[in-house]
C-alpha cells in the first residue's frame, strides 16, 4: 500500500507559494521539489554505496541496490519526468 504524508499550511504561510515559484523556475512539479527537499535532508541515511562488480541495467535497479528502493520496483512505478502521471503522484 501506498504511504501517503500530507502537509498542511495556514492560509497565512507563504511556503506554499515559496514551493509553486521554485519548482516553476526549475521546471518541475511541486511534488517533485518536495521530495528533493526530503531527499536532500536525509542525506545518506540508510543509504548503501552499490558494491563494486554490480551489474547495474537500468536506473530502477541502481536505486534497489542503493536503498532507495525496495526489491521488486517496476520501471513504470518510477515517475523520472518532470510531469507526474497523474494529478497527486509523486
């Protein structure tokens, strides 16, 4: 099942609007930048380095071996453009 984190703000914050500027001026979606953000605060946690002689075939599996994702991904449950899929996905 799909994890789902939602984020609310006052009507007074001006992140929200902070977030649509960004994204525009990158080109991509406030999704997308969302989940830079959570990615670059992370950083390395719990991520491993891919082991030397590992036969690396696609981007999907460069990010099983790496911990970003779980064995068993499928190409299509990527979103690697700057569009989502649809509206809401990530």
């Amino acid at each position: 099942m799909t994890k789902v984190f939602t984020v609310s703000f006052s009507d007074n914050e001006t992140t929200p609007e902070h977030i649509e500027a960004r994204a525009a001026e990158l080109g991509i979606t406030p999704e997308m930048l969302i989940r830079r953000a959570i990615a670059a605060h992370l950083g390395e946690y719990r991520l491993q380095e891919v082991p030397p002689g590992t036969n690396v075939k696609s981007i999907t599996d460069f990010l099983m071996h790496s911990g970003v994702l779980k064995p068993g991904t499928e190409q299509d449950e990527l979103c690697l453009s700057s569009k989502s899929p649809r509206p809401g996905a990530l």
